[in-house]
C-alpha cells in the first residue's frame, strides 16, 4: 500500500471516528413501533386461531423471546384515580399484572404492565416498541402451564388520549395486554408522552 | 359401548328430580319467578335475591328474601367476602325482608355465597359475583433514565478517532525519515 493510500486510509478513520462521536452524543430513545404494526394497518399478516381460554390461574413468570424479555411478575392493584400501578421502578427486571383482573390465559383481558427504563437505565420492556405483529408472548403460572399469546398490533397513545376500553375492555377470548412507556420523549413536558401497548391473544399452551 | 353413559344420566337425572320435588313446595310457597330448583335444593336453602348480582368493591348489596315470611327478621352472613353480618327486616312489602352489606375494598374478585338465616328457622341463600372495575388512564412506567447519549458510539468513535491520530503521526514520522534517508 503507498504512502498516499494510507494516509487516505486515516483520514476517513478520522472522518468515521468524528462522525460516531458525533451521532453518539444526540438523545437515544427506546424503539418506537411503526405505522405498520398498528391495527389500522389493514389485516394482521398471521392467521393464528384463538386457542380456548384456560381455567384461571395466576402468573408466574412472563417471556417474549423476540426481544429476550424473561421477567418474574408482581401482582398491581390501582391507585386512588383508578389508573393501574406499576412495580418498583428499582428492579430493572420485573413486570407487573393486575391481579383483581383477568389472568393470563384466561377468558378475558389480562393486563400486564413494566417499566421502559428507569434512573439507572433500560428496564424490563424497553424494546416492546421493536416487536411486530406475530411474535409471541408466553406466561408460565401457578398451576403449571404456559400460555402462549401471538401479537397482534403494537400501538402508541399519547398521555391524554388513551383508549381505556380498547386497551382494558372485556374480551370474549383470552387476550392480553402488554404496556409500557414511549412515544416521544421531552424533558420539558414531563418525560415520556405517552404508551406503547402490545395486543395478543391466546393461541396455545404448552 | 355408546349406552353406558346412558343409564347413569338417567340416574342422576332421577335424583335430581327427587331433591327437587322434595324442594319444590317450598319453592312455590315462596312465589319465586325464576323456580331455580337447582339452587332451590342446595341444602334446602330458600333463594336469596341479591341486587346488584355482580358488583365491584366499595358497593352495596341490598338482598331480599321471602324464607323469613311475614313481618320476620333475619341475619345475614356475608362472612365469605369479609363483609360480615348484616341484618334484615320486612320491607313496605311486609312478607319480602330487606337488608344491605358493602363489598369490602379488599375483597377478591370471585363467586361468594350470601346466607340468611331467619327468625322462623328458614335460611336462603344468593350468589353474588365480584369484579373489579379495570384500570383507567395511562400507565407510568418510564422516567427516562434510558434516553441520554449514547456512550458505548462515543466511546467507539472516540477509539476509531485515537488510532486514526496514532496511525497518522507514524505515516508522518516515516515520510520524514524517508525524506531524510534520501
């Protein structure tokens, strides 16, 4: 190699070198999901079949391979305005479920919730916003078996215009609920602005 | 092989019927609308009506029942979902008594039994579901401790931009000593 191509060779190094610097130093966000995967994007690309609910039985533990979520879960009740608690932000690996409602797997809408990140970083679903229509979502409980869900839309709601019924609403199948933070961030207006929410529903168990 | 089952359908059905008959006269005594014999004959227990049937946490119940007849009391047992006992007196229809319980915030959604048993020695029974009303609102599940630079491509670029420099100042240093060797 002359003298001359390599001098070529460091200068682009430099350039990269610059430019990496330069992006790295611009606000990372956690993924947010696409048009694509919501539902108003015309028919979901799976035909799985709803699989029969399953007697209730509470959750144990919860996985969604696509993104290496494999988290313990914690029962959550509601606060004083009726909105869903969430669990301990400190456990960066924990999800939570509302208990006084359906359990996953069960006929019904079971809602489970989990921090986007926390003071230290990237929580338990900070990729939720990466999945797409199909991956799966499985919940081992108590009484030993594992409910397998499919997604079928991941969709993002502003703070103040969330759709309660869409989201909590009764089901006469056995879906459920995956919610986290995201959507835009602003440290001005109060952090996140809004949810992402992944739908399943109940396609087999093992 | 098909007719086994059969005869054992007929059986039970058999002793359904003969609890029911033994239950029925009570059961038209009480002018009960719905004749549920089935929960009519469950220990002999007159109906219970319970309004609102299914109900979230920090609700009343108000239950009537005819069991006790005609200007009788009774005590009712709401025990199964933490609501304890309550009383229950003739309403303005002097034969029906009335009485009322609060489901308590702790209790779990589920199917609970309500008793009663009267003064007269009859006892009814009611079911009652319990839900919880779902959540409303967004979730806070995020503070933002995740959004910031990103430090593992500053730190890369920050390498790739300290050997580039390394890389240069050794192509400099030998041009210069290979312009000092010719």
């Amino acid at each position: 190699m002359s003298n001359s191509s390599k001098g070529w060779g460091i200068a682009v190094a430099a350039c990269v070198g610059l430019w990496m610097i330069q992006n790295g130093s611009g606000e990372i966000t956690p993924p947010v999901p696409s048009a694509a995967q919501a539902f108003a994007a015309g028919p979901s690309v799976h035909t799985d079949a709803a699989a029969d609910p399953l007697p209730p039985s509470p959750p144990v533990r919860l996985r969604i391979p696509e993104i290496d979520v494999d988290t313990p879960m914690t029962g959550l009740g509601l606060d004083g305005s009726g909105a869903l608690e969430v669990p301990p932000a400190e456990d960066r690996n924990l999800a939570g479920w509302y208990e006084n409602g359906t359990k996953p797997g069960a006929k019904g809408t079971a809602i489970v919730a989990g921090h986007v990140d926390n003071a230290q970083g990237p929580a338990v679903f900070y990729a939720l916003g990466a999945l797409k229509k199909g991956h799966r979502i499985e919940v081992d409980r108590q009484d030993g078996r594992t409910a397998v869900f499919t997604i079928d839309a991941i969709e993002v709601y502003e703070k103040d215009r969330f759709p309660d019924a869409k989201v909590y609403g009764e089901a006469d199948r056995a879906e459920i609920r995956v919610i986290t933070c995201g959507g835009g961030f602003s440290r001005k207006s109060g952090g996140y602005q809004g949810n992402v929410v992944a739908f399943g529903h109940l396609i087999g168990v093992r | 092989m098909r007719r086994t089952p059969v005869p054992l359908l007929t059986g039970t059905a058999l002793a359904v019927v003969a609890l029911g008959a033994l239950a029925a006269p009570t059961a038209y005594a009480n002018g009960d609308p719905q004749g549920d014999s089935r929960k009519e004959s469950h220990q002999g227990s007159h109906s219970l009506e319970v309004f609102p049937s299914s109900a979230d946490p920090g609700t009343t119940v108000t239950v009537n029942t005819l069991a006790c007849g005609k200007h009788g009391h009774g005590v009712g047992d709401a025990n199964s979902l933490g609501a304890g006992e309550f009383q229950l007196n003739p309403s303005t229809h002097k034969e029906v008594v009335v009485g009322q319980f609060t489901v308590p915030h702790h209790a779990k959604a589920g199917t609970y039994w309500i008793s009663v048993a009267c003064d007269n020695g009859k006892t009814a029974r009611g079911e009652l579901v319990v839900k919880h009303k779902n959540p409303s609102g967004h979730v806070r599940t995020g503070i933002g401790g995740s959004v910031g630079p990103d430090h593992t491509q500053i730190a890369a670029g920050a390498a790739v931009l300290a050997a580039a420099a390394v890389g240069g100042t050794w192509l400099l240093r030998r041009r210069a000593s290979g312009a000092q060797d010719g």
